[in-house]
C-alpha cells in the first residue's frame, strides 16, 4: 500500500533519538516535510541528519523545557517551512532512579521533559491552529508504562500517565475546530533509551524479559509505522486515542 503524506508538514521534537530517526525515515519517505528540533546545537545536529540520507532538512534548536524558547521556534518554523499541520511531541526520556534516591531536581526534570515541556508546545501549536484555522494534529509519543506501575522510574510513569489524560482533555476540547490529539504508546523499543536502560540494567531487562506476552521487544519500525498510520488519512478518524503498539506488554496479567 502506499501512504501518502505529500499535504503534510510536521514539525517534531526529540529528533535526534533512537526511534526518532526511523520515524523521521518513514514520514519523509512518505512525502511529509520535516521540521526538526532537538537541544543539540545545530552543528552537531546537521551532520547526524545527514546520515538519514534526507537530503537537505530544516532543523532548530530547541530545548522543550523551555517554554519561551518553544513558543519562539514554533513560530519561526510555522511562518519559514510552515504552514504547519502535523505536530509530534516525541521529545522524552528517562533512566531508573528509585524515587527515594532520585534527588528533587532529577525528578522534576523528567517530569518537565515527558509532560510539562509537551504542554507548551501544545499551547504553541493550538495556538497558532486557532488563529489561522488550520485543522492540525498533535500526537505525543507516550508509553506503556503510563498504564502499568514500575520500580525505579516513578517521575516518567507519572508524566506519561499525565500525558495521556492530557491528550484526551485537548481532543475533547478542541475537536470544534477540527483540531485532534492523540498519543503512540510504544513498549519497551530496542532503541534510543529504552535499549540503553535494557542493556545495562540488569533488573529492568529480566522485568522487560518477562512481561511481554510474545517474547519480544518493539523494533524502532513498528513505532515509526504507528506513527505513519496515524499521520495518514488511514487515521483521520481517531481523536483521544492511544494507540498502543507494545507487543502486548500493556495487557493486564494475574501472576
């Protein structure tokens, strides 16, 4: 089959991650124009990019923490490349810090890169939706986690959980306009963090080992078919929805 995205542009953040960089493949090699940001200054950001093999791509430095930096950027991305009509808040990330010894600061942290951080770039882009009445789409990159409690990673459960009743209120709020939200809810990807926690911790990779019900991980391709499926007209009828591509981790299970 194939997916056309020639009528998208998107602008995204966390590019520069693992399983970013097979989604940004996928999207492109569909058509949609990128608009990619990350905190990695643009000089060495550029030359990562290059190894995608997408030709010349628009990139901005951002820190998604930082809610003037986001509101500026957004802007300046939306009236040079845009008009902007797809949104990815993929910027993330997290490590196993048990929740008495993760110092305040630590956890505040995660929980403004997972959740507060992906609230500013919603105000920046409803925003600008609303104004000029585009239709656009948000999607956030949460996880499986948001649904099932895990030792050692309280502030990036907690965020993502927040993340997700967020997307649910915004969809609700602002589908009057045309406007949707929904969330990718990866398991655990052997990629970007995940594979760097899985592979050398040990007490997570036997708990990953064991909750999957088909014995494997999530490759960084089904995150980035996910994400295509819901950029594509194959899913404009989906708004409030997470759509869990976990292997079936998210199941409940006795025992």
């Amino acid at each position: 089959m194939n997916i056309s995205l020639d009528n998208k542009t998107i602008f995204m953040t966390g590019a520069l991650g693992g399983i970013a960089e097979e989604v940004i493949k996928t999207l492109h090699g569909s058509g949609a124009r990128m608009i990619l940001t990350d905190k990695v200054r643009r000089e060495e950001a550029l030359p990562v990019l290059e190894g995608y093999g997408l030709g010349e791509v628009a990139y901005y430095e951002m820190d998604v923490t930082d809610p003037d930096q986001v509101d500026t950027i957004f802007a300046q991305a939306h009236a040079d490349c845009g008009p902007v009509n797809v949104v990815l808040g993929h910027a993330g990330g997290t490590g196993v810090f048990p929740f008495g010894e993760c110092s305040r600061e630590r956890f505040d942290h995660l929980v403004a890169l997972n959740f507060t951080g992906q609230t500013y770039l919603a105000r920046a882009a409803l925003s600008a939706w609303r104004r000029e009445q585009i239709a656009g789409h948000l999607i956030f990159t949460s996880s499986f986690v948001s649904r099932i409690p895990m030792v050692g990673i309280s502030a990036y459960v907690a965020s993502k959980a927040a993340l997700e009743m967020f997307a649910k209120n915004l969809a609700l709020e602002y589908a009057p306009h045309g406007i949707r939200v929904n969330c990718v809810s990866p398991g655990n990807v052997a990629a970007g963090s995940s594979k760097l926690v899985y592979d050398n911790d040990e007490v997570y990779r036997a708990w990953v080992d064991r909750i999957s019900p088909l014995g494997r991980r999530n490759s960084a391709r089904g995150i980035a078919n996910a994400f295509l499926f819901l950029c594509s007209e194959l899913g404009e009828e989906l708004d409030g929805h997470v759509l869990q591509v976990d292997q079936g981790v998210g199941l409940p299970k006795l025992g």
